[in-house]
C-alpha cells in the first residue's frame, strides 16, 4: 500500500526530531497540510519505514541519520478525503528521532517555515490536526519518563 501503487489507501511515516535536553521538539510548516507538523512522508514501494525516516530526514531537512537513531512510537490511521485525489486515507507510522538542536536546512518548495519549538508551544503550533497533537502530546509524556527515549 503505497502511492506509487496508487491506491486511496497508504503509508507514511512521521519522524518527530526531539531534544529531550531542552524538552524541544521540530516542527515544518507543511504548505500542503496548511499546519505545522512533523515532517515526513509517504513509504515508497519495497522501502522499510525506517528507511522512509531516513530519505524524508534528508530530503526535508538535509540531516543524515542513522537507525540507531530512528524509534518508533506510534501508529495510526487519518482520513484525508479529498474530492478529485487517489490519496483518501493514512495509515501513519510515527518516529521519534533523538537529535541535537541545529538549524536544518529545510525544504522551501514542502515548506513555509521550520524551527524548534517547547513542548507545549509545539503542541500549540499544530492549529487544524488534533489527532497529530494527541499523538505528540501523549508521546511527549511517555518520552519525559522512559529511558528508551533518552
């Protein structure tokens, strides 16, 4: 199930950059979401989610990335109906990615803006996708007291 198949159903994956240090999170103001997310993006065909995080964290923000680095949180599903487009619904697989607070060199053509943000003014900035600000938030309070995240 992915887009180069072209069925209303597919995958992505999400890559929440974190530094648990200074309790931040990276945010991209996504032009075509109109709202600031995680970046991320749709699993091409025969890749490994991982390896997913690992393009899109290039791709997006010119950051190379390990998998060591790349730790799976959450999965879930959205419906992105969309009168006149194949893409109808997501079946999301969410990343944490420990990094270090830089300046990423984000993607101007994906992106109207980009930048690290606290905790709670992250979860404020994700203005129109509740469901993406419930997965944040409780992941953040799963993330401050496991050491699997550290």
């Amino acid at each position: 199930m992915t887009r180069a198949e072209n069925p209303p159903d597919h995958f992505c994956a999400f890559f929440l950059p974190i530094h648990q240090e200074s309790k931040s999170i990276y945010l991209v103001h996504h032009k075509k979401a109109q709202d600031w997310i995680p970046p991320g993006g749709h699993i091409e065909l025969n890749e490994h989610p991982v390896d997913t995080v690992i393009r899109e964290s290039q791709e997006e923000l010119g950051l190379s990335v390990t998998p060591k680095q790349v730790k799976p949180f959450f999965v879930d599903y959205i419906d992105i109906s969309n009168p006149g487009r194949v893409c109808q619904r997501h079946y999301h697989i969410w990343y944490a990615l420990q990094t270090d607070i830089e300046q990423y060199r984000w993607d101007t053509k994906e992106f109207y803006n980009a930048g690290w943000f606290g905790y709670q003014d992250g979860l404020k900035q994700i203005a129109s996708h509740q469901t993406y600000r419930n997965v944040i938030g409780n992941f953040l309070r799963v993330a401050a007291t496991c050491p699997c995240y550290n």
